[in-house]
C-alpha cells in the first residue's frame, strides 16, 4: 500500500525525524489559507502515489498566498502518471544548499532491508544509480540486529563533509530504519534530504510503501489508506477477498488457488496467448465472489475472452457456476466465457451452466487453446 507524502511525513515525524510543518488542502481557498498561516512563501506539492511530480508540474513555489491558490488551482485536478490529484500539501518553502537522497527498501534478491544513499538527491534516483553508480552507497541491514550506529555513520559520512552535517544524518538515517520496521514498510525514502544555508538537515520529501501483510497489526497504518487514489479494481478485489494483479494481455483470467492461476497463465503464453490478469478467487467460494470476480475482469477494456479454470476442492464447481449464472444476468458481459470446472460438484456445475445455455469442459489444456483462439479471433 502506497502513502502519500503528507502521510509518510507524519510516520516520521512521528520518528523525530526533521520534517517541516504541512497541511492538505483539498481546494484553492484553503491553499491560500494554509500559505496565509505559514507566511506566504509556500510549496504547494500535488498529493499522488507517483514520484516525479516537479517535472510533471505538480509541486510549485509560492511568494504570497494569492499565488498558493492560484498554483492549488492549476495543481488540483491535474493528471500525474495516470493519477488524478485531489489534495495538495501546502508546507513553508526551505532555504535549500544542497539535496541527498536517503531511503530503505526490501530487496528481495538480498532477503534483507537495504539502505542507498546518495548525496545527488532530488532528481531520479534511478538515473543516479544508471549513470553514476559510484555516487550511491549501499548497504544491507541484518534484520536481526538492525542497523548499528557505526553503519548509519558509515552511509552518512558518504554524503557530507561538515561533521555537524555527518551527525545530523546519522541521526536521520537511523531513526528512519526505525520508521520502516515499525510502520511495516517495504520501502521509505526521503529524496530529497535538504541541508539549509545555516547547516540543518531537512526531509522535504517522503514516500513510503506498507507491505499490505503488515497492516492487519498496524489499524493505525491501515488508515491510511486512500482508496480514492488507488485502481477501482484493487480495491474491489480487496474488499470481495479476491487477489488479482492487472497485467498487459487480453485474455481474462479466473482461477481458483494461486498456483493453477500462475499454472494457467503459464499455459495461455505457452499457447501465444497473453493474460490479462492474474486472479485467484481463493479456496472456498461463494457465488459472490463469482460475480465480483467477473466485474473486476470485465472492468479492464483490453479483455476479449474470460476463461474459467476451477479445480473443484474445498472449492464447490457448482457455487461457481451460480456465480457465473448470476453475473451474466445481473451484470452486462458480452465477451465470451471458456470454462473449465472439474472436482467437487462438477456433474450439478455444468448442469447450471447448462441450463444458462453455458457448457463447460474439463480438460485445462483443451480451454486454455480455445480462449487463446477465441482471443485472436475476438
Ligand atoms: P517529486 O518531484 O515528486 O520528487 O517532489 P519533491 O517534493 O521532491 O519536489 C521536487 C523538487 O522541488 C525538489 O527536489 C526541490 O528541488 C524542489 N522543492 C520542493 N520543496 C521545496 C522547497 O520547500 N523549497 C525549494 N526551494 N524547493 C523545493
Ligand atoms: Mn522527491
């Protein structure tokens, strides 16, 4: 789960991490409000979960509250990387001398929290590490003892020169693994990390992501979230228990069990095919999850064949086809359906769909090639 940067600032001020002061507005008067209170000279910062929204024009200096409400005005409603702002953190603009990148993330491919600092902040850090990679210092943490003061010394010291400024960020730098781990993150990062004309050391932009296997310990972090901010078909997926991953390809998928979903997606490229997603409507099913499935499936416009792939377990056939009767007729599919049920009531299974004018199969192989045909065709 993605946070905004007012949220993921309020994690590490929480963390006594240097963050100036900052509130949200959601329309150009309470902009310029907000500027009225912190004297004028402001950021106003477009509220996404997207990175790079300077170069997209999203964040914006501001001399006097009239044009906070005039860059609030032009800032709301914009679209960043396909995300539609609909706040914006209105913050007391920094003096800046210099800009360092610091942040924290899972690599998986390490099994260990890892650390990269830098002191090019403020631009792309994935360009930094493409062109200069000398310029980032990395290193990983072992999670069972944390990240000892004489490692945050160590990545501090590659930033700055001024001791003052090395202490500073040894400061910052532990305090923020002590963020990650306590909010659940997956990834934190401040970019950039701002050192003042007079020696301060400032985050004046944070982003953090919650690894969503955290959250049910963490209700605090959990409400967080934003659902008007992330995918329609995420949330509802969320909400119906469903697991489901878009992906590029246009053949719709709906499994049961994570293993036969990625065992079924291995099958339709096998065929040519491309998979439009990836959905594992779980072990036991109701037919509500059935129709919830097929609404988030037929949601995504590049779909031209949904194909059924139900091995029937603790997972009865014939609730799953209730589903499918029910979404037929209670929503408007016009795309066609391959399905394949077998296992636990598959006789009642395809004697509903029969009877819905559906015909089912039991060879995985068999639908998996139709649905890739169908798909070429359609
Ligand atoms: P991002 O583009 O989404 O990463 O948004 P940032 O919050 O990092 O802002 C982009 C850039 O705007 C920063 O790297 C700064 O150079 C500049 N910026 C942001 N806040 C301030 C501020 O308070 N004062 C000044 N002078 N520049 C700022
Ligand atoms: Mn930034």
């Amino acid at each position: 789960m993605d946070l905004h940067e007012y949220q993921a600032k309020e994690i590490l001020r929480g963390a006594e991490i240097p963050v100036p002061p900052g509130k949200v507005a959601e329309s150009p008067g309470e902009a310029e409000a907000l500027a009225g209170e912190y004297g004028g000279r402001v950021v106003v910062k477009a509220q996404v979960h997207t990175g790079g929204r300077g170069k997209a024009g999203g964040v914006k200096l501001a001399d006097s509250p009239g044009e906070a409400r005039e860059h609030a005005d032009a800032i709301l409603g914009m679209e960043i990387k396909g995300h539609r702002v609909r706040t914006v953190l209105v913050t007391p603009a920094e003096e800046i001398a210099g800009e360092a990148y610091v942040g924290v993330l899972m690599d998986r491919g390490a099994r260990a929290p890892v650390f990269m600092v830098s002191s090019e902040g403020g631009v792309d850090i994935e360009e930094v590490a493409r062109e200069t990679p000398e310029k980032i210092r990395k290193l990983e943490v072992d999670p069972r003892y944390g990240l000892l003061p004489h490692q945050a010394y160590w990545l501090a010291a590659s930033l700055y020169d001024a001791p003052g400024l090395i202490k500073q960020a040894s400061k910052i730098i532990s305090r923020l693994y002590r963020a990650y781990e306590d909010a659940g993150a997956s990834m934190v990062e401040i970019n950039p990390l701002i050192d003042t004309p007079d020696g301060v050391l400032k985050a004046i932009d944070a982003k953090m992501t919650i690894d969503d296997n955290e959250l049910f310990r963490r209700p605090d972090v959990a409400g967080y979230r934003d659902t008007s901010a992330e995918p329609w078909a995420e949330t509802k997926a969320r909400q119906a228990g469903l697991s489901y991953v878009k992906l590029d390809g246009d053949v719709g998928c709906c499994v049961n069990g994570a293993g036969l979903a990625m065992a079924t997606m291995d099958l339709v490229k096998y065929y040519g095919g491309e998979p439009a997603n990836f959905l594992d409507i779980g072990g036991s099913s109701s037919p509500e999850k059935v129709v919830a499935a097929l609404e988030i499936i037929t949601s995504d416009p590049n779909v031209k064949v949904i194909l059924f792939n139900i091995f029937g377990g603790i997972t009865r056939c014939d609730d799953v086809a209730n589903g499918i009767v029910e979404a037929i007729q209670s929503i408007d599919i016009d795309l066609p359906l391959v399905i394949r049920l077998t296992g636990t009531n598959e006789e009642e299974a395809v004697e509903i769909l029969e009877d819905a004018g559906l015909s089912a199969a039991t060879s995985m192989d068999e639908v998996v090639q139709r649905a890739v045909e169908t798909a070429g065709t359609g």
